[in-house]
C-alpha cells in the first residue's frame, strides 16, 4: 500500500464567475521510505499540489488516500489535524522566529501540542543533533548563516517523527554551497528511513532525489524511478 495515492485529482480555484484550473486528472503514488522531487517551472501546479497531499489546501475532484485514508473529504479542521500528526513541512524562507534561540525554535510545534518541557526540549535536541547542528543549541536564529537555518527548520520538521517531510524550494533561498549541503542532509535522513518529497524548479536539486516526477500546466509529464542520484556541486 502506497503511503501517497493521488486518483485524478483536479483543482480548480474559483473567484466569481472565473475558474481557474490548475490541477488536471493527476494520479501519482509515492511509497513510505521515497526521496521524491516534484519539479516543473513556475505556474506548472507543483506547489499546488504539494498543498493537497501535505493537507494545506483540498482537491476538487478525485481521490486521496493517505496510508490507505480517504482524505479526499476531509474538513478543514480535520486537514489540520493531519497536518499535525503527520506532515513536517520545510520552507525556502526558513519561518523561524529570529530573536528565538535555535533549540526554541526547535521545540514550538511541541509547544502547540502541549508536549511536557523536558520531552520537547529531549526531542529537540536528538532533531538538532540528526542535522549537524547541537552545538549550536542555544544561538539565536539570526545569528546563523542561511544553511544553518535552513538545517534549524530540517530539525523542527523532524520533531514528532512525521511519516513525511515536505520541502518546498529548500535551497531557493541558499548559496551553492549551502544548497548541496542541505540537499545531502536529506539524501542522508532518507538513507536513515525518512520519507521526503521536495518541490523544485532546479533540474540540479531535482536530481540529488531517487525520483522526479515532472509537471507541466497541472499534469504530470515524467515520472522516473531509478535515475543516478546526484551527490556533487552543482552551478545555479
């Protein structure tokens, strides 16, 4: 059983009389375990539909089955609560509190939850550890370079022990670099049983993935299993 099973899914956004389709019919699987990249320019729908299957936003039509769930039906309060259970999200613009210590930061979505202290802070730091970052446990967030910030929100997408990370454009935000060192990481916390899929309209990020799945005007255009991942410096 797929962890992900997209059935011709559509979505449509509607403001008045104007439809706007974005999604047409797509119909994917991604297993428990994947490094997959869903690649495409801008305005393909590859954001949109990391929204659906990372339950930010719903489909129109179609079907969605997480784990064997129908949650094509789901409300909005019940998306939000798989989002919380399930899903570790990491952003191009990092989203971390700036005047907030590294290991804070961290913790806040265990704050959420109401998570005991000395359980949150105890996962915070074996999160920290996982990404190369505890000795830097008690710095603020400003006070790191972009890469580290970007490893401080691998970490807190990893709290909680997701079934899934979702990456959107993790390196758009970074120099050379620190963009292949943070694509490493994820090929290492793949290697280590982390399920990831990640958004890109690089060709050389997509392909440090064992998948890419490539989408043009809401549909997928190429799915390819088996690629040599890529593991070395590449030229933005």
């Amino acid at each position: 059983m797929a962890l992900i099973d997209l059935q011709k899914i559509t979505k449509d956004y509607v403001n008045g009389d104007v439809v706007t389709s974005v999604l047409h019919g797509v119909s994917l699987e991604i297993e428990e375990g994947e490094f997959v990249a869903i690649m495409g320019p801008s305005g393909s729908g590859k954001s949109t539909l990391m929204h659906i299957i990372g339950f930010l936003d719903q489909l129109t039509t179609g079907k969605y089955l997480f784990a064997g769930k129908d949650v094509s039906k789901l409300s909005d309060d019940e998306l939000a609560q798989m989002r919380r259970k399930e899903v570790g999200f990491v952003f191009q613009f990092f989203n971390l509190l700036p005047r907030t210590t590294v290991l804070e930061n961290v913790t806040l979505p265990m704050v959420y939850e109401q998570t005991p202290i000395a359980e949150r802070e105890k996962e915070a730091r074996r999160a920290l550890e996982s990404v190369g970052l505890a000795h830097r446990l008690h710095h603020l967030s400003n006070q790191l370079s972009g890469g580290e910030r970007q490893r401080v929100a691998i970490a807190r997408a990893l709290v909680g022990n997701p079934s899934i990370i979702f990456a959107d454009e993790p390196t758009g935000n970074l120099d050379t670099k620190s963009g292949v060192e943070v694509l490493k990481l994820f090929q290492e916390l793949n290697k280590q049983g982390n399920t990831i899929v990640m958004i890109t309209h690089e060709r050389e990020a997509a392909e440090f993935a064992e998948r890419i799945i490539s989408i043009r005007d809401g549909d997928v255009v190429q799915d390819g299993n088996g690629h040599k991942r890529r593991t070395d410096f590449f030229d933005k």
